[in-house]
C-alpha cells in the first residue's frame, strides 16, 4: 500500500488579515508554512486549527508578540529540507551548498515559482490585504 502524500500549505503576508478562502485552501494540509508578514498572534491561532504551523517573522512583525517568531526556520517533512525567509533578498547562504531542497519566501506579494541550481524557490504571494509591495 502507498503511503498517503503530505500536504504543505504555504501562506505568506497575511497582514492581520486570513480570509475564508485561505483557511479553506488550507484545509487538507498536514502542515502550514507562513512566511512573514503575519500581521497578528490570531491568525496562527486560527491556522493551528487547522495543522500544525511553523512561522517567521516579517519586516511587519514588530510588535512584543512577533518577538517569539524566528527570522528564518529550517524545517524538514518527508526528508526535504526547507529553508524559510521573509525577504529572498536576504538570503544570505547557498541553499544548494547547505543541502536545503526549497526555499519558502514572501515580502514581495507577488506569487513565484522557479527552480535553479535544484533548489524550488517558492512565494506563495500575499494572502491578507491588497496593497503595495513592502519594503
């Protein structure tokens, strides 16, 4: 018998702000990702409802509570690891050298996928509210 895939949701600068598409876009995954910019403690709680999350903090994140979230985190699921950020543009290691397979970012708003030197680097764009890039 195949062993059931794992589900990773990816989420990014949610600014205070999850909408009901975005919980339910969320709803089968056995993990969540947010890569900064959370906006507010609520929406990981309302994301931890759903699967458990692993979190950094972004250039929005700064009041007390935000404190508690890491800059950047290094995960592994299913013997991939993962390497997030906020801002791609702070980056400050080869992925590929540091055995990372996907890099996780944000900041920019704008959704992005491409792979290069056989790293995935993935920004989900923003999930909160509209507006201009942060920066």
């Amino acid at each position: 018998m195949a062993e059931k895939p794992i589900i990773v949701g990816v989420i990014s600068d949610t600014h205070g702000l999850v909408r009901p598409e975005a919980i339910e876009a969320l709803r089968e995954s056995d993990r969540i990702l947010h890569a900064g910019d959370v906006g507010a403690p609520e929406i990981l709680r309302r994301l931890v409802q759903v699967a458990p999350v692993a979190a950094i903090r972004g250039n929005v994140d700064t009041q007390p509570w935000a404190r508690a979230l890491p800059a950047t985190e290094v995960v592994e699921i299913a013997g991939i690891s993962i390497y997030m950020l906020h801002n791609l543009a702070q980056l400050d290691l080869k992925p590929e050298a540091a055995g990372f397979r996907v890099v996780i970012y944000g900041h920019s708003h704008h959704p992005k996928m491409e792979e290069k030197n056989g790293v995935l680097y993935f920004n989900p764009g923003s999930a909160g509210r509209s507006g201009s890039v942060c920066q």
